[in-house]
C-alpha cells in the first residue's frame, strides 16, 4: 500500500500525506503497529475487513513483470531483521531467474539494460547518440533518484518538478490540478 501510495503521490489527495497523517495522529503512546493501523485506516478508511483482494491483472502488471524478467532486473530485497520489522528476504538471481522461467519462458539479464543503453554513464552515451528526448521527473517518484535530472544538451532537456509522483504529467489533465504541475505540462509541450 505505502509503495503504491509513495509512487502515484498524487493530488489533490497526496496519498503519503494521508497516510503519515493517520500515523502521526494516533494516540500518544500507540505502539507502532497501532500507528501502523491508522495509517492504513486514514487511507482506506475503517472498513471490518483488512484481508487484501485479489489483485488486479493488467497489461500494466503483466507487462512490468515481462520487462523486468526479460530486460531490467531490479534487486529488491528485505533488508536484514535489524532495518526493518519484515522477516528478512534478501533479494536472490537464482530465485528469481527460477521464477522468470516458469512464468514467461525466459532467463532474466541482469546487465543487458547497462550494456545496451550504457547506464554506467548515461550522460557520455546520450551525448553522442542521443537527441529530442525529454526526462521529465517528479522528485517525490521513489525512481527519480535514477532519472536524468539535468539537461544534457539543448535536445536532451531535464524537467522536474519538486511535488511531482511516477508519471504524474503524463496522466490526463483535471480541474483539481495545482498550478505547478500545469506549468510542468506547458514547458514539455513548449519543447
């Protein structure tokens, strides 16, 4: 829930507010899963039942799924039991390898996105083969801290906004966005 929240942090209900809101706001004294609890509660609300539903299958999850199967793998894991209160479930290539191959046929490669697009420095490769392409990021997106947050050259431009979440200004315009973000949308559509 906080992943998904923290990712798509959108207006005008800005779900970590929400969220840290109901957290802060418990009782003095709650021990953290109360504070937990009140988080969940100010974000869905306090419905008798918290069991998860079943989740929703769509090209998106699929397609996401494929994509980091087949060409960006990306090591998440559970930290040790000292940083977190989950049980400890470090990432594994041989786990996930496995997984890959029973669910789409395929054998993930971990460097293949490096390699091919030359991540290990972004901005040499795009200098010299790169053009007309906007990054544009909103640095409350968990993936910002990876993304091009500086204009490379005059056709490979950098926007960024401060409250800006994963795709935020690419989504459809409403009537409830704030002003920064409709001045996102009009530098991109100026380039």
């Amino acid at each position: 829930m906080y992943t998904s929240a923290a990712q798509y942090n959108e207006p005008p209900r800005y779900p970590v507010t929400v969220i840290c809101g109901g957290i802060d706001g418990a009782s003095f004294g709650s021990d953290i899963l109360s504070k937990i609890y009140a988080g969940l509660v100010a974000y869905k609300g306090n419905t008798k039942c918290k069991v998860n539903g079943h989740p929703i299958v769509s090209e998106t999850t699929v397609g996401w799924k494929w994509q980091t199967c087949s060409e960006m793998v990306i090591p998440f894991g559970i930290g040790n039991k000292n940083n977190t209160m989950f049980q400890p479930e470090p990432f594994s290539l041989k786990s996930f390898a496995k997984e890959c191959k029973k669910h789409f046929g395929v054998s993930p490669r971990p460097h293949w996105i490096t390699t091919y697009y030359g991540g290990h420095n972004i901005k040499l490769v795009l200098q010299k083969f790169g053009s007309n392409i906007i990054f544009s990021n909103g640095l409350r997106d968990p993936y910002s801290s990876g993304g091009v947050l500086k204009n490379i050259s005059d056709s490979l431009v950098a926007i960024h906004t401060v409250n800006g979440s994963h795709c935020l200004d690419i989504q459809g315009a409403s009537k409830s966005d704030p002003e920064w973000l409709v001045e996102q949308r009009r530098k991109r559509s100026r380039l």
